[in-house]
C-alpha cells in the first residue's frame, strides 16, 4: 500500500474547506473516500486513511487525540481530528463566528475564550448535532464527558468554570447527572438507623461488635471514608448496603480533632433529607481518655460545638485544652455494643 501525494494534499484540502475546527471521523471517512477512492472497498483503506493521518499530524495540519481511538481497526483510527487552522479563521475570535447551535449561542459573546475551552465548546456542539438529548437515557456525569471529549473527567472540570451556570451549560441539557460517590456499608441488624463512623479500623470492629448482638436498632453501619463523607451523604438517600435508602437516623462518630469535628459539621449539613446526628454516647466516652498528641493539634478556628452540642463540647473542653486529640479507636469495643443497644443510642460511660 502506496499513498500518491496527491491523495494526501486532496484529503489536506477537503479537511480545511470544512472550516470545522472539530471533525468527526463519519466526515472524515468520508472525505478519504471522496479524496482516494481507488480505496474505497480495498482492504487496506484504513491502513491508507492512517497514514494520510499521520502525515497531516507530522505536519501540523491535524491534531490526532491523544484518547480518542477506534480500537475495533486494525489499525486504529481517530474518532475525530482538530484543525487548529480553522481556529484562526477571521479575527482571530473564530467564537464570535462559529455556528453555534442555539443552545450554546452564548458562547459568541464571550468577551474571550480559551483555545482549550472553544475546542470543549466545540465538541459539546458536535455532540449536540448528532443527538436528542430529550431522548436519551441520563447517564452520570463521567459516561457523557467520556462520550463528547474522550475524557471522562472533563465535564466535572468545566462545570466547575464559568461555562456552567444560568443561560449556559446545565447536565440537564447533556442528559447527565452527578452521582454521590456510594458509602461502604455492612448490614447489621434490623433497625432503621446507621452507624457513621471515620475510620476503616473501627468500620470492622463496629459490624463484628453489632452483628453478634442483635439487641440494638442499627440497621448498617457505614464507612464514611474520613474526610470524604460530606460527599456520600447525599448517597445514603439512596441506598445502604443494598436495603434502599436510611430510613431512620444516621449517627455519626468520628476522632475527636479539628478535621474529625468539622467532617462532621459539613456531612450534617449536606443533604437536608438525611438526618445526620452526633452518637454523643460515642463521642461522649472519648471525655474519659488519655490525650494523644498533646501540644500538636491546632484547635483554633476549629468548628463542632454547635453540631455536638455545648454540653458534650465542654466535656471534652481539656483535649482541646491541652492541643490534643482522640482517635475513636481508643473507645472499647464494648462501648460500641451498648451505645447501640439503648433506646435512643445514647450511653454515658
């Protein structure tokens, strides 16, 4: 398999008077028939079209994605080529210009715009051209932003740019959504109720404790994964350890340090229809312990009394006192059990 120059210049032609910046490869394919079509039916087309490809590539004709390839040829072919020539086009604005869909007829009054952003910008057009989103299944947020860009992160970086926002991007219009990452769980009983707590150490010791002992109302106990809880709150709205949505209260219990209060602050207020509530039984039994890391721990701005209430703050006002901490871990395993077992999951050791 021989490419004539020719074919290459012809295909080199038909990619600029696209004036696309984008092209997806339906176009592409068929500019390569229309550009070589001794090709056309012969079993090495693919292979002629990637080399065409990367001669273009070579000369900065095209850029090839980095991401973005058809792995179902042999060999493997774009699914879409920019053209940076066709983003200088006019003066030197070409967003004023494009012939943007009405839903992203904003983006031309733009006072400025990025390369990166009008090549985003671009392919969520193209997107838009191919399909109906009204008609489409909403799928969470890192399944489309891996359909339009080839990358499945994108779309969580712009929604956090100036292109999201009213009149402009929504998932909604991308029939997508974000999920809550899932929290880790474990059935232990019956009860409506979930156990929240910090560490993955006392995550096992909780569901052996409460498994083994049935005379509790705890129905799962959660990892809350650290700091990453306020996060997965909105998830226990929907589904705990495979038993549908928290029915009752989720209680939570974390170390008792600047970090360990404040994840608890911001999980309690995440999601308004999960209750989230301090174990004070828990967090109660810390009171009694040895100070770990005395002198270390900067509890100044730190946040919590509210959350845990004034009594139980000035309980354990000499951990703070002494800049230290209490990791949970130091609760016995027992404490667990009967904390779980009074009526209303509070226990004063």
């Amino acid at each position: 398999m021989t490419l004539r120059p020719s074919e290459v210049a012809t295909l080199r032609g038909a990619i600029l008077d696209t004036r696309s910046v984008k092209i997806e490869f339906d176009t592409l394919w068929r500019l390569w028939n229309r550009s070589a079509p001794r090709f056309v039916g012969d079993p090495d087309q693919a292979a002629a079209l990637h080399e065409a490809l990367l001669q273009l590539s070579n000369s900065s004709v095209i850029e090839l994605p980095k991401q973005a390839w058809d792995a179902s040829t042999v060999p493997a072919l774009p699914r879409h080529v920019l053209v940076p020539a066709a983003r200088r086009v006019g003066s030197g604005r070409p967003w004023v210009t494009f012939p943007w869909r009405r839903e992203l007829g904003w983006v031309s009054s733009l006072p400025t715009l990025s390369a990166a952003l009008f090549d985003d910008l671009t392919a969520v057009n193209d997107w838009l051209g191919r399909v109906e989103p009204a008609r489409l299944p909403t799928v969470p947020i890192r399944y489309r932003s891996a359909e339009i860009f080839g990358r499945e992160k994108r779309l969580e970086q712009l929604e956090r740019s100036k292109m999201f926002g009213p009149g402009r991007l929504r998932l909604s219009m991308l029939a997508c959504v974000r999920l809550a990452p899932p929290a880790p769980a474990a059935v232990v009983g019956a009860g409506t109720d979930v156990l929240v707590v910090e560490n993955s150490d006392t995550y096992w010791v909780a569901v052996q404790t409460l498994r083994a002992s049935r005379r509790h109302r705890i129905g799962a106990v959660v990892w809350g994964s650290g700091k990453t809880f306020p996060a997965q709150v909105p998830s226990l709205a929907v589904d705990v350890a495979g038993q549908g949505p928290v029915q009752g209260v989720a209680w939570y219990w974390g170390d008792f340090d600047p970090a360990g209060t404040a994840t608890a602050v911001a999980a309690a207020r995440t999601a308004p229809d999960v209750d989230v509530r301090p174990a004070t039984g828990l967090w109660a039994a810390m009171a009694g312990l040895a100070v770990q890391e005395a002198g270390t721990v900067d509890w100044s701005g730190a946040v919590g009394q509210e959350w845990l209430g004034a009594e139980l703050w000035d309980a354990l006002a000499h951990v703070r006192a002494a800049g230290g901490r209490i990791a949970q871990e130091l609760v016995p395993v027992d404490v667990v059990a009967a904390w779980a077992g009074q009526p209303d999951h509070r226990f004063a050791p």
